[in-house]
C-alpha cells in the first residue's frame, strides 16, 4: 500500500555532533581552506564560542604544537592575526575540520568515539595517541587536506 506524501511532514533537528552527508563531502573535496560562506558574517571568537569542539580543542593548553601546525593549513584564528575576516575564515575552517574528523567511522579508530563533541586521542600532556581523531588531526596539520579525502564516515 503506498502512503502519499502529505505536507504534514516535520523535518527532525540534525543531533548536536552529527555531520551531514553532503558537508562531509564537502570537506572531501576541499584541497585548500575557503572561508565562510557568503553572508556568514560571524567574527571568529563568535564562531569559537558556538562550537563545542572548537572550543575544547584550544582550551587544552598542551597541544599548542599541534595548534601551530594546525595555522599553517587553516590559517590564524588567534588575536595575533590583525585581519578579523581572516581569524574567523580560519577559524571556521577549522570548525569544519573538527566536526569531520569527529564523525569519522569510530570503528576504524581505536582511541576514539565518533560524533561526541571532541577531538578523542589528546592526553593530558600533549601526546597523540595512534589510531585517533588527534592522530588524523595531526597528519592534517602536517599533510593538508588530502589526508580527508578517503577517511569512513
């Protein structure tokens, strides 16, 4: 028996950490960072501020390594960049990268667990620890956005 389509549809909210299909495959494609969207007009500490993973990612004062290599795929997001636009293009981009890797299948990662709001696999002293989002995180800042390209999500 076939049901019709009526109007009466209610679209259900996108869970809080999840990463829609075609955003992911956005980030696929991407081979260098592009900023925000046209009409985004949000600063960089605003986009900071509503995103939980962004967020704990640098307030963990033991991975500014990481943080610094980070800069030189994304950008500067910090206060020491003087062109606002370009802090919050960077730290945007960032965001995005974040959420990917966040959803990236957690049962290829053994350190990790997908889609809770953090980047799984910083220790307390700034280690990454093999087979987790921070060890995909790493070789991000290291190799670009080629190392997104094929990861399961």
């Amino acid at each position: 028996m076939n049901m019709p389509i009526t109007s009466n549809w209610i679209q259900l909210p996108v869970p809080p950490h999840y990463m829609r299909a075609i955003e992911q495959q956005h980030v696929r494609e991407m081979s260098a960072p592009m900023g925000r969207p046209d009409g985004d007009h949000r600063s960089a500490e605003r986009i900071i501020e509503h995103s939980p993973i962004l967020k704990r990612l640098l307030e963990n004062r033991n991975n500014y390594l990481l943080l610094d290599e980070l800069k030189m795929q994304v950008g500067d997001w910090s206060a020491a960049n003087p062109d606002s636009d370009a802090r919050a293009n960077a730290a945007y981009d960032l965001d995005k990268v974040l959420r990917f890797l966040d959803n990236v299948d957690d049962r290829t990662l053994h350190a990790s667990h997908s889609r809770n709001g953090m980047i799984d696999g910083l220790s307390s002293d700034g280690r990454v620890l093999d087979h987790s989002e921070a060890s995909l995180l790493q070789a991000f800042s290291r190799k670009g956005y080629e190392v997104l390209r094929h990861l399961p999500t």
